[in-house]
C-alpha cells in the first residue's frame, strides 16, 4: 500500500509523512541524545542503533531513557524541533499553537516485546481527536523497525477493548512518565487491525491522528528503535489531559490582542 505523503489527505488516511524543510534542530537534538547516552555507559562504541547490544537488561534501558527524558523535559530541547518547522503546524493549525511539555522518548530494542504498548488509539487515554502526534525517528527505521498504522481506522467508530492492570506500572510511576500505561486498554482479538508498516527516515515526520490505530508489538529488525513522540494542538481546543501537560507555543495576531484586552477590561 503506498504511504501518504500528502497533508491534503490527512481526513481521509489518518496519517501523513513529510520530510522535514529544516533539520538544524533535529540534528542538535539527536546529537545531545547520543553524547548523553555514551556518557552514562562510558563508553563510544554504543550508538543509538546497537543499544540492544550494550543494554539488555529492563531496569537499565528504563534508567537510561528516563535519565535522557528528563533532560528532554528540563531543557526543552523539542520546542525547537517544532519551531524549526513551524509553517507545517501553522497549515495544520494555524497559529494558536499548544505542545506536550513532556514528550515521549521512545527506546525500542528489536526482539524486546516489553519495550512496546501494542496497538491502540491515543483516543484511548485521555487526549482527544483534536490533537495530534509527531513521531521523529532518529534512526532510520525500515518495514521491520517501524511503527505500524492502519489508514482510515478512525473512521471505524468505538473499538471495543479490556481495560486491564498492568502490575508492573503504577500510576506516577517511571514507567508510566515514560508513557507506558498503567491500565492499558487492549483492544479486543476479535477486532481485526489492518494496520501497515511505515518506514521512515531521520529527518521525516510521522503526523498522525489521536484517533488513528498505531502502534508496534514486536521490533523485527536488528537495530534498536529511538524516536520522540511530541504531541501539539490547537490552543482553543480543548483536552482531558491533566493541567500542565501543554505549554504555549505561538499565537495569533488576534490571540495576542485580546490577551492585552482582557488583561485590563473586564467588559
């Protein structure tokens, strides 16, 4: 099935890959991953790609990705990802512009189902389809390696799942800041996903839709998958997330001038 590449298509696919017009963020972002990553190991050898080689125990790949996280979220170092590319978003969105303060690093080694949360809607856990997700790899990642999408799967309406406990990730959690569920909500096996491989290079963008079925069970190939995951919305549209899981990204001319109003004016 062809990949879209085509923002025109987006209602109707779902989902949409573009390659990125500037990269100068990118590269800086991936490069302070990586000398961190060689700090905390001590060692040049390990790349973002051989990591499953250095690293194979859970509690570790945890301790390194939070670790990596949390400088993510310290220095928000995504911001200026998006900023980079900022007309995309303003085609999207246009210019009242809210971004996840505290993005997802994604460390997937192949062969580690542990390391993925399966299939699902993002719709699922407290976001709505008003927002979306941008999943920059920072590998290269080919049919084996990539996220998987069903095109066209949020037009299918409520999907029928179980609501489980997942014993090895409390509410709060590392594991649960990192994005891995606490409840997930496993869509039903008698639900048929349809879902396709989609390859993707360093420097592309895999935009998708909240609502839009996604996700990975198993890494197939021999490199370890590193992405972020940075979710953005509309200002003025509205979310279940929890206060403080967006900051500002840009306003409107309009935006910015009723802000002076209503800060003296009461009318």
């Amino acid at each position: 099935m062809k990949i879209n590449n085509k923002l025109s298509c987006f209602v109707e696919e779902g989902y949409v890959v573009k390659n990125l017009q500037q990269l100068r963020y990118l590269n800086i972002f991936k490069d302070r991953i990586l000398k961190e990553l060689q700090s905390i190991v001590n060692s040049k050898k390990i790349t973002l790609e051989n990591f499953h080689q250095f690293i194979k125990d859970d509690e570790q790949k945890l301790d390194i990705q939070y670790s990596i996280s949390k400088i993510i979220w310290e220095e928000q170092l995504h911001l200026k990802i998006i900023e980079d590319n900022i007309e995309l978003y303003h085609e999207i969105f246009g210019k009242d512009l809210d971004i996840q303060s505290k993005p997802h690093l994604r460390i997937v080694r192949p062969h580690y189902p542990q390391d993925n949360i399966g299939f699902h809607r993002d719709t699922q856990y407290g976001n709505n389809a008003y927002e979306i997700s941008n999943f920059f790899p920072l590998v290269n990642l080919d049919k084996n390696s990539s996220l998987q999408v069903e095109p066209s799967s949020h037009k299918k309406g409520t999907l029928p799942y179980t609501k489980i406990n997942n014993e090895k990730v409390e509410k709060g959690s590392i594991e649960n800041q990192l994005g891995y569920p606490y409840e997930p909500k496993v869509i039903d096996k008698s639900f048929q996903i349809n879902a396709i491989p989609i390859p993707i290079k360093f420097s592309q963008v895999l935009i998708l839709g909240l609502g839009t079925i996604h996700g990975q069970e198993v890494n197939k190939s021999n490199i370890t998958r590193w992405s972020i995951d940075i979710r953005v919305k509309n200002s003025f549209a509205k979310s279940n997330v929890k206060e403080g899981y967006y900051t500002k990204l840009s306003s409107s001319i309009i935006t910015n001038y009723a802000n002076e109003y209503y800060k003296v004016c009461n009318d």
